[in-house]
C-alpha cells in the first residue's frame, strides 16, 4: 500500500540546518506532486513547499522562501526537504503529503491547502531552540 515515511527531524540551534526525507513506497512517485506541511503546538498545518511532477517547478511561503529547498530524487522514491538559517518559529512537526494532481504545485503561487493532498506521512518532529 502507498506509504510515506519521514525521516531527518531533530533539535538544532537557530541559524543551523537540517534536511528532511520523505521516502515513498507502493504508488509511481514519479508522477505525483509532493509537499512540504508544518504543524506548530496550537497552529493550523501550514504548506512550507511543494514541486511538480511535471517540470520540477517549486513553491514555497514567504516565511521560508530563500531558506527552504524542496527536492526529489524520483530514481530513489524520495522527497527532501533542505533547511537552512533555522528559526525558532521553525519549530513544528514536518509532514511530507502527495497529491496524483501534476497541477497542484505547477507555476503556484497562492498558499498550499491540506485537501488538495491525499496522503500524508506520520511527521518528524524538528525544534530550533539554544
């Protein structure tokens, strides 16, 4: 069956990095949208990136653009998510998420919604915290 498992989480101090993996099993990877989702004690779950399965185009937020990098290696059923210059207000649990829609993630530019994804990852924990 279609599973997605994160991996990569942890405690890292402000200004540090971290990359996280989203290994895919059971569907064709290659041909599915994949995003990036966040979750912080008492917030609503928040789209941080997303590509396309179409051209390799990308989104992301203001809030992490030019510090988050979203990637996929389709040989290896596997998503990344590459994060730099961490903030406090980092700090959430990372959920990868696909979507069959190609279209999804292609040329966005408005902020990503939970129902437009259909399966969803148990989520890694990352804190940015001294």
């Amino acid at each position: 069956q279609l599973q997605l498992v994160e991996s990569g989480g942890g405690l890292v101090q402000p200004g540090g990095s971290l990359r996280l993996s989203c290994a895919a099993s059971g569907f064709p990877f290659g041909d599915y949208a994949i995003a990036w989702f966040r979750q912080a004690p008492g917030r609503e779950r928040e789209g941080v990136s997303c590509i396309s399965p179409l051209d390799g185009s990308t989104y992301y937020p203001d809030s992490v653009k030019g510090r988050f990098t979203i990637s996929r290696d389709n040989a290896k059923n596997t998503a990344y998510l590459q994060m730099n210059s961490l903030k406090p207000e980092d700090t959430a649990v990372y959920f990868c998420a696909v979507t069959r829609s190609g279209y999804v993630c292609y040329e966005r530019q408005t902020p990503l919604a939970m129902y437009e994804f259909d399966y969803w990852g148990q989520g890694a924990q990352v804190t940015v915290s001294s």
